[in-house]
C-alpha cells in the first residue's frame, strides 16, 4: 500500500510515515500543497493523509485537486481544524475521513485499516 502525508509539520509527517512503514506502507511526505499536488499526479497512492494549514495552498484546494485527479484515492484530513463546521466541509468536499489534533496513533492507524477495506 502506497500513501502520501500532506503537511508543513517535517516531523510529525516523518513520524506519521515512519510508524506507517511499520505497518506494510510506503510512502512519500510533502511539506507543502504544491508538491502534494505534484506527487498526487505522478504517483498511484492509496491514501493520502493531508493537513489543511499548508504554507502555500489552502489543504481544501489541494483536496479537490486530489478529487479531480481521482474518487478512487483515500483521502483522511488531520489537523488542527477540528470544528464541526471544518469537518462538515472537508468531508462536503470529498475527504473520507477526518480527525483532529492532536490525535491518537492507534486510531489514525484505525482510521485508514477501516478506509482501505
């Protein structure tokens, strides 16, 4: 299985991908929304796991990026964001899933065994 993390945070996106290869993936991490995009287009992923706070894209365009690309990649936003009306709106604009920080890395892993099933 192949994943992408989208974030501006280096070293919680090298944990988050670390703790993930552990667990079977491999993967990529982008440090900001137009390398995730880039990424996004030349490479097949299974998940993507995408910040909304990116220093140089709003994380819901990159997410409707990643949706114009393809419905088939999974796509789980974790960030600080974690009102009600942020979470109805990025699972309005395609996210399969969404959690907050901070976060549980057990249920992040959770989260995407349930999405990839």
């Amino acid at each position: 299985m192949r994943m992408l993390v989208i974030g501006d945070e280096q070293d919680l996106a090298s944990a988050i991908k670390k703790g993930l290869e552990m667990e079977g993936f491999a993967g990529d991490i982008a440090l900001d929304g137009e390398e995730g995009c880039h990424l996004a287009e030349i490479h097949a992923y299974d998940i993507i796991i995408l910040d909304l706070n990116l220093p140089d894209r709003d994380g819901l365009d990159v997410l409707q990026h990643i949706r114009h690309l393809s419905k088939q990649i999974r796509v789980l936003i974790l960030t600080a964001l974690s009102d009600t009306p942020s979470r109805v709106k990025g699972l309005n604009l395609g996210a399969d899933d969404y959690l907050g920080k901070p976060f549980d890395f057990e249920e992040l892993k959770a989260r995407i065994r349930a999405l990839l099933r």
